[in-house]
C-alpha cells in the first residue's frame, strides 16, 4: 500500500503515525476475530475429545501364562480366582488343594487342603462364586463351599495381601452319588451358603446353612424339596440365596424360589440345548449358553403374562463351540463364556454386544473369571492358569444403547431410558438413553415456542406497524431489557410462585387464552365504532390504551369466573379432573409453567429481532402500498410482512437456540424427570439441565462423565446448527432483499 | 425523508426570504388568473397563476405544517383533467410535500398538520370521514425511487387489484397484461412475469412501479420525481410514456428537472420556500416569466 507513493513528495505520503495506527488495528481485528474462531473450535474440540473415549471397544492384552511349573504351573486347574489387586490368585488343582499365588514372582504364598479325606471321593466339579468362595462337587455326593477372606496388610510396604480361609461348609447327600446338576452361592456379608443339587430325574433339594451368629459356626442345613419336573443339565442361582434357575434337557428354564417352594415357573428357551446357565450381577439377567454356542439373555418380565416370568431378551453372537463355563462381572453386566474347543467370549449384557472372542491355550477350560475390578480375564484349564489385561471402560456406551430403544432389566418392553446412577443397589444398570433428554428439550422449547412466537412477533408487528412511535420508543427497550433477566430468578419465580398458582387458577388460565384475544377485538370493534371525528383527535397508534384496558378488564373477568368455570367443566377442581377425566397425571411443575417462563426469556429476544425486521422494511414499500389504497392491516400483512420474513424467521431461530440451551429455568420448574409423554401437565428432563444436576456429581473419566459430555456436545451442535442456519437463511434473504 | 427536506428548508428560509425580497419585480406584467388580485409585492401574489379550465384537483388556500414550522404558505391552485401539471422549484420548496397532500400520503407523519382544503372532483379530502383507501385508489402513485414489491412481475401488478377485492385469475391476467403494455413494459417482460420484479432494470422497475398504479384504474397519477434515479434513455422511455398517459389521466408531475417540466408537461408551477410563485402554461412559464424568481431560477441562477 505504501510502495506505491514512495516516489511521490515528503507532503503526499500518509504519515507514519496514521499508517502504524492503521497497522495496530488491523492486528486488533484479526487476533480478536480469529480469538473467537479458535475459542469456539477450542471448546468444540475439547467437548470431542471428552466424549470421544466412548467410541472405544473393549480390546484384551496377550495372555499371559506361568512359566515355572510350582506356580502358575501346567497343571490342570479345576478353578481360579484372583484378588482385587491381581496381585494374588486361588487356584484348585485336581487333589483339592488350594493354593494362593503371588502373581507377579509366580510362588506359593500358602495352600490348603479343602477336601481333606479323599479316598472314593473324586472332585468331580469345582466353580468359583464371587470372589469370595469356591464350591467344589464331589463323587460320594458332598458338597463343599470353601470361602476365604483377602487380608490385606497395609503397615507392610508393599501391601501384603493374605488370604484367611474360612472352616469349609459340608453338604452332604442322601444318594451319596455324584449330582447330575448342582450349584452353590454364597453370601459374603453374612456367610450363608445355599447349595442346590440334583439327581438323574430331575428331583431338585436346596440346602440352605446360615452362619450362627454368636458360635460363628455352621448351622446344621434347612433342607427344601422340589419334585420333579424333568432332568436339569445346569443350576444357577441368585445371590440372595431364594432364587433358583434350573435348565433342563429339553430346554426349559424352570425358576423356584426357596422361600415359596412348589411348583417352578417354566419358560421355553428355544435353544436346541442348553449347555450352561448363569446369572449376571444382580441376579435378574440370567445367561443361557447352548450347546451350539448360542448365548441368550433372559429375565423376568410382565411381557407376557400377568407375573413376573422369564422372558427372552436378546440374543449374543454365537460362541465357536458348545458352552461350558461362565463368569460375570462383579461391576456391571460384562460377562465372559468360555466353550469346549478352549475360547473365551467377552460379552456386555444392556448392549448385546460380543466384544471378541480369545484364545487362552489352556487345554480345556474349566474356569473363567473376570476379575473383581473388571479390569482382566482369568482362565484356569487343563494346561494352566492364563491371565489377560482387559481394557473397556465404557462397556454401557455404544450407539444403539445411547439412541436406540434398549430393553432394561425389570422392564415389560424395549424403551428409551436415563438413569445414570441408581444409588448404591448391586447390580444397578445404567441406563444412558440419550433420547429422552433429546425429547424434553423438544418438548421445552417446542411448548415455550409455541407461546413465546406468536407473542413476539405479533407484539413486533404491532409495536413496529401500528403503535405511535413514541410508545414505540418506550416499549421496545423495556422488552429489550426483560432480556437481561437472569434466568435463575425467572425459574424461581415459576418454580415457587407461578407453578402453585397455575394449580389453584388453571381454568382461568384456560380462559385467558379465549377471553383476553376476544376483549382485545371487542375493544378494537367498539374503537371503531367511535365517531371519526372524536377518533380523529388522538394520533393514529394511541389506541393501544384501549386494547389495555380491555386486556385488564379481561383478566379480571377470568379471574372472576375462575371457580364458577372451573366447576362447571372440570368438576371443581382442574388436577384432579386431569388425573381422573384424561387419564394422565398433572404435576405442579409442569411444561405450561415452563413454557410460560421460558417465555420470559425467549420473547425478548424474538421480539427485538423482529421488531428489527418490521422496521428495516424500507418506508417506500409500506407508501406504494398504501398509494394503491391498501388499508394497513393489508400493507402489513402483504408487504412488510413478507418482506419482513427472513428477519422473522432468524429471530425465531435465535429464540430457539436460546431455548434449547436454556437450563436454569427447566431444571427449577420441572421435575426434571427423564419421561418421555406429550402431555403438557407434566415434566421432563433436558440435556441442559441434566448436565447442570448430574455434571457436578459424576466421577472424572466415568462412563456416565464422558456421555455427560456428548450431551453437551449435542447440544452445542445444535444451537451452532440452528444459529448457523438463522444466519445462512438471513444472509440469503438479505443479498435477495439488497436491491430494496 | 420528508422530515429532512423539511429541516433543510428551515435553515434556508431565512436567509433566502432576506435575499429575494428587494428584488422582486415591480410590474405584474401578465395576469393570466380570475381569483383576487393582491399587490404583488406579496409572495403569493395570484397575478402569476394561472386558472386552467377543466380542473380535476382544486387546491385552496393550503397550508402546511410540520409541528410548528410550516412548510407550504397557502397554495391555491386548480389541477386541469387530462393534463400534465409539472411542480418545479428548489430542494424543499414544499413541492414533493405538496403532491402528497393530494393523496394524503403526509398522514403517515406524525405531527403534520393542514389548513385550507384539497377538493376532488368536488368534494374534500381532508374529511375525517373520507375513505382514504378509496381516494388512494382513484389518485395513484409513482415514487422517486421505484419500489417495486419483492415479489414476481405479475404479482407486483395483481397486488392493487386484488387488495380491491378482485381474485379472480383471468381477471388478473387481463389486468397485467392490460396495465404492462400501457406502460410499454409488456414486450419486455411477458416471458418473465413469474420472476423477481427486483431483477428488473431499473428504467424497467420504474415502469412497472407505473403499470402497477395504472392497474388500479386511478383518475390522476402523482409523479414524484420519477426519472430523478434514472439514465437519459430511460427517462426518455417514461417521459414518451407520461404523453401517452395523459390520454386518460391526470398526471401530477415534480420533477428537479427543469428541461423535462418543459418537455412534457402542459402546465408549470413554480415553488419557492413553501410557496407557489408562479403557475402557467409551460411554454409562457419557460419563455415569458412573470415573477423574478422564477426567471432566476429557469435561468440556472439558483436552485
């Protein structure tokens, strides 16, 4: 720029100053401008990269196996466990000894003999309960439920973790044969063991052994009987110590309770054979893994029946070969398979999902396990012990459970759900549907757009065309300033004072919506009906104070006719004849009082938008019209606000983006409950104010913090997309409009 | 807009009443009115207007105020039917201002008062009681700067008719077509009737603005400086049109140009700071000059 007037006189050029100056500014503008860029992609990319981990499939580390024969060994193992840490692991060999590895130095820490006098009494079968028992079934019929306690050792550095094994628990049977089915589970808190066994025909006793509280000793068993429906292949049980599962040979499931006895509740599974049945944490989703490698979820549901009664839920990808041994996560709904021809599957229960299938190499598997923190899979088989790093961190996360209709434990059907914490219960399944929290923010901005649009832009329309510019000058700062309420107060005010109001005065409401347009025409009507000549004296636009008292005169007839009205059509008592007449609840905080005050909010900035977008319609136009002899309202309705329109429509979009985003008011003035119900009496939930109540309590790095994430990441994306598309339709329709 | 030529004229006023006075002419040469005579040393001295026959608008002793500064100083002149009238005269002499009286096109100012009386064709427009949509109907419009709707060809034309009440399609059809060759705009745009009037040029857009005051059938046309926006071709094309109009109208015509007055119109006003100085014939108003200003000003001295 300056090159070109090098040549010309000392006078000519522009001083330095002014160029530096110029220079200086253009700087400003550029580094602000491209401040605000990096800030917006800053946050768009920070919410990515929080919520991106969700996307992570679970994956498993190489197995790794013992090398020294004392340890880890190559010996077969009936059955093993390791310790929160995996530091230590149980394993039971073939003779009934248990030995406790230290697994990093691969030695023997300690071992004992469980099953203490062996003679004729081969082990037949071993399973691992928790991570606190082991169950091993013998050849004369007994049963043993071994537990054991981790100690650990904190004034050693590094912790010493020991393992204390409790005086094993001896059930015996009257056969003195082998069970053909059996289970054992055991109670850590109490130390209750139930154990369930069954013969060549199906008849099934359960033997319950209660801890005595003052000896510490083993009570002798309650023995429970049921008779025989047909013979089981596999036996699972609740961990409350009342619920049994039984699979039989021709697929069924039968379920008893202890405590009620008779007859089992029968359920056809489908699968050709069932090979191996077991509950994941919580005891209601039960696992059923056939003999050509299917893997079917059930639990019990009002699906199809009046009571509860195991139904089908979904179905896994299959297993390579027959299944024949299970072990669920002690953290959520994780659980692994392992089948005959020596794979492990990793399967997630809410999702359906089958992560992938592993190969340990350690002959035939007799046990697998994950370990208590869900952090590693262990297997013990006839060639060993294995273990593997399991890393899945966000095993509740995938697409379909985050926006598809997911069938939830304890549910009839398949629904969209959020609950992300459910207290301390075990065995809680989150549920992480994103689809209601999507919904109630529809339903918040599309109940307060449905008030706060007509009122914006019909009071734009009469502020700008009609009303005498002085008022004019008055009234639209005021809007404008109804705006800068901060919208904590707005939804305090809903919450405690306009929801119980709306309660007690709904029918008046009801005929505020009728009665006030209707005074306003009356009143219209009977100005018109004044005499010119006395009209004529008040400036055009001066009329608005005839439409407020109308307004007020309107009010104050609802009002007046609100108890008569309200038992003339509802009975007295407006609730009540929601809940009874329609048939739908009616809570106090409901989407009429939001849309209400969502109104507050959102009018404000919709009416001066449009306000704008009247009032930028160039005056030529409005004097053509009026030049051919159009009447106002004909002026208005043909010309300005046609004309008007893009304005209009960004000012509505703007509006809905401020809706979207709105979060104080709908998270003071709603129930903030995750349903999913067009009824205008009662509540929901929004992404924003979901974010705002459970942001704060969730766990850095959590499943439920990462979706906490892409929910404001949604929403983020949705008001850019909304505001963009305001713009991009306003930009457009302006360079349409520019020759005006 | 209006309010600014009415601020500017303000200023000027003084200043330029000072000036003018001592030279006004002493001799009322030519008297070509039969209202009063006044001594014409006073401004609105009527021995330089004239009463043309036939009139269509009369206007009497109309005066003007914008809240409390006045704008036109009691106008009295007759409009002749079928002619065209030109209103000449400086930037805010009160000439646009004058030619919305007639449709009340002021109304929409607020704070505009009037005294003294417009008839139409007899009776007063200034009666609350009038139907001001109907006198808007009978006494159309064309703007300074054209503005033509956002909307397609055919419905910037429909628009007069149909907020009449006529919606009747074939009707419409007549009338477009009807009013765009009377503005000498058919052949051009019949092949585009759907499109935007906005991508029109803007001699075209002009035109239209005229088609579309024609297709409400008025009786006199206001011309607001129409050409004021356009190139020498294009204002050829509506002065050409202006003759042919007058045919059937009335047409009230400002312009700032004084060779286009002198072109077309039949009849010349001269305004001066809110007052009309001299009304004639067009050739005596051009050749033969009563008043002093008006010599000075058709002369090119100031204005």
């Amino acid at each position: 720029m300056n090159t070109g007037f090098v040549s010309s006189p000392q006078g000519a050029r522009t001083s330095a100053r002014r160029l530096r100056a110029d220079k200086i500014a253009r700087w400003v503008v550029v580094a602000g401008g491209l401040g605000i860029i990096a800030s917006i992609l800053g946050i768009l990319a920070f919410l990515l990269i929080e919520a991106s981990p969700l996307l992570i499939d679970a994956s498993l580390s190489p197995w790794k196996r013992g090398t020294n024969t004392s340890s880890f060994g190559t010996k077969p193992v009936l059955a093993v466990v390791v310790d929160e840490t995996k530091t230590r692991a149980i394993h039971l060999d073939m003779d009934g000894v248990a030995r406790v590895l230290k697994v990093a130095e691969e030695e023997v820490q300690a071992e004992k003999r469980i099953v203490t006098d062996a003679e004729g009494a081969a082990i037949v079968e071993a399973r691992v309960i928790g991570s606190r028992a082991m169950a091993i079934a013998l050849a004369d019929g007994r049963i043993v439920v071994q537990s054991f306690a981790w100690n650990e050792d904190t004034s050693r550095i590094p912790t010493e973790i020991t393992v204390e094994f409790a005086e094993p628990v001896v059930f015996t049977s009257t056969s003195k044969k082998a069970p053909a089915a059996w289970c054992a589970a055991f109670d850590p808190t109490t130390g209750s063991s139930l154990v369930v066994s069954t013969d060549a025909t199906g008849a099934v006793t359960a033997d319950v052994v209660k801890i005595n509280e003052f000896t510490g000793e083993a009570d002798e068993p309650d023995r429970v009987s049921f008779d025989a429906v047909a013979p089981l292949t596999d036996i699972a049980l609740g961990r409350d110590l009342d619920t049994i599962v039984g699979a039989t040979k021709d697929s069924r499931l039968l379920h008893w309770s202890v405590e009620r006895g008779g007859a089992p509740d029968i359920t056809e599974t489908g699968v050709r054979e069932i090979a191996h049945i077991g509950f994941l944490l919580g005891d209601q989703s039960l696992i059923v893994g056939g003999a050509g490698g299917e893997v079917v979820q059930f639990f019990p549901t009002r699906a199809s029946s009046e009571q509860l009664r195991l139904t089908k839920i979904r179905s896994f990808e299959s297993m390579p070969a027959r299944i024949r041994t299970f072990g669920a996560s002690h953290r959520n709904k994780a659980f692994v398979l392992a089948d005959e021809a020596g794979n492990v599957g990793y399967f997630y229960g809410t999702t359906g999902v089958r992560s992938f299938v592993a190969t340990p190499d350690v002959g035939e598997i007799a046990s697998v396990g994950i370990t208590p923190k869900g952090d590693g899979i262990v297997v013990g088989g006839s060639k060993g012990v294995a273990m593997a790093k399991l890393d899945d961190p966000h095993p509740e996360a995938s697409f379909d459970a985050l926006f598809s209709k997911v069938w939830y434990e304890g549910y009839d059907e398949p629904s969209y759900e959020w609950e992300s914490s459910g207290g301390a219960a075990s065995g809680f399944e989150p549920k992480f549907s994103l689809i209601p929290l999507i919904f109630g923010t529809l339903k918040a901005t599309i109940f307060s757009m449905i008030l706060a649009i007509p009122l914006a832009v019909l009071g734009a329309m009469f502020v700008s065309q009609f009303m005498h510019p002085r008022l004019r000058g008055l009234i639209k700062p005021a809007i404008e300033i109804m705006a800068a309420m901060p919208s904590v107060i707005l939804g305090f005010v809903a919450a405690l004072w306009l929801a119980p109001l709306l309660e007690v005065g709904f029918a008046a409401f009801l005929l505020m919506l009728v009665v006030l347009p209707l005074s306003v025409i009356a009143a219209g009507a009977l100005w018109m009906k004044v005499p010119a000549r006395i009209r004529g004296r008040y400036a055009m636009g001066s009329e608005i104070f005839v439409f407020v008292i109308a307004i007020a005169v309107g009010i104050g007839i609802c009002i007046l006719l609100d108890d008569p009205f309200e038992s003339l059509l509802f009975g007295g008592d407006f609730p009540t004849w929601v809940r009874e007449t329609l048939g739908i609840p009616y809570e106090q905080k409901n989407s009429v009082v939001i849309a209400i005050a969502m109104s507050f909010a959102v009018v404000p900035i919709i009416f001066s938008i449009s306000e704008d977008a009247f009032s930028n319609v160039p005056r030529n136009l409005v004097a053509g019209s009026l030049a051919l002899g159009a009447n106002r309202w004909q002026t208005v309705t043909r010309v300005v606000l046609p004309t008007a329109s893009p304005g209009i429509f960004s000012a509505t979009m703007v509006g809905f983006g401020r809706a979207i985003g709105e979060t104080m008011i709908v998270l003071m003035a709603t129930g903030n409950t995750a349903i999913m119900e067009w009824n205008p009496f009662n509540g929901f939930r929004t992404l924003s104010a979901n974010i705002a109540t459970e942001g704060p309590e969730t766990p850095v790095g959590s499943t439920h913090y990462r979706i906490l994430f892409l929910t404001a990441l949604l929403l983020f994306v949705l008001t850019f997309l909304i505001n963009t598309l305001a713009e991009v339709v306003r930009i457009r329709l302006r360079k349409r409009y520019a020759s005006l | 807009m209006l309010s600014d030529n009415h601020e500017s004229e303000g200023v000027e006023a003084k200043s330029q009443t000072e000036r003018t006075e001592p030279n006004m002419p002493d001799e009322s040469l030519y008297q070509a009115g039969r209202g009063d005579r006044k001594p014409r040393q006073q401004p609105r001295s009527p021995s330089a207007i004239c009463v043309p026959p036939d009139p269509i608008v009369s206007i009497r002793k109309l005066s003007l105020f914008y809240g409390a500064k006045q704008a036109l100083f009691d106008i009295s002149m007759e409009i002749p039917k079928r002619k065209i009238t030109a209103l000449i005269g400086p930037s805010g002499c009160g000439k646009s201002t004058l030619l919305r009286c007639v449709n009340r096109l002021n109304d929409l100012i607020d704070g505009v008062r009037i005294d003294g009386q417009i008839q139409f064709e007899g009776t007063s427009i200034n009666e609350p009681t009038l139907d001001i949509n109907m006198l808007r109907k009978r006494i159309g419009m064309v703007f300074q700067k054209s503005n033509p709707f956002p909307k397609s060809i055919r419905e910037n034309i429909a628009f007069g008719p149909r907020i009449h009440g006529i919606n009747d399609k074939a009707t419409l059809d007549e009338i477009v077509e009807k009013s765009l060759r009377r503005a000498a705009l058919w052949d051009e745009v019949k092949d585009r009737l759907g499109e935007s009037a906005l991508g029109m040029s803007g001699g075209q857009q002009q035109r239209l603005c005229i088609a579309r005051a024609i297709a409400v059938e008025p009786e006199v046309i206001l011309f607001d400086e129409p050409c004021s926006a356009l190139d020498p071709v294009a204002t050829s094309k509506i002065e050409d049109l202006m003759e042919e109009l007058k045919q059937d109208y009335t047409l009230l015509v400002v312009t700032h140009n004084m060779q286009q007055a002198s072109r077309v119109s039949d009849y010349t006003a001269f305004f001066y700071l809110g007052k009309l100085i001299e009304y004639a014939q067009t050739e005596d108003l051009f050749t033969r000059p009563k008043m002093k200003q008006t010599e000075d000003y058709i002369s090119g001295r100031f204005g």
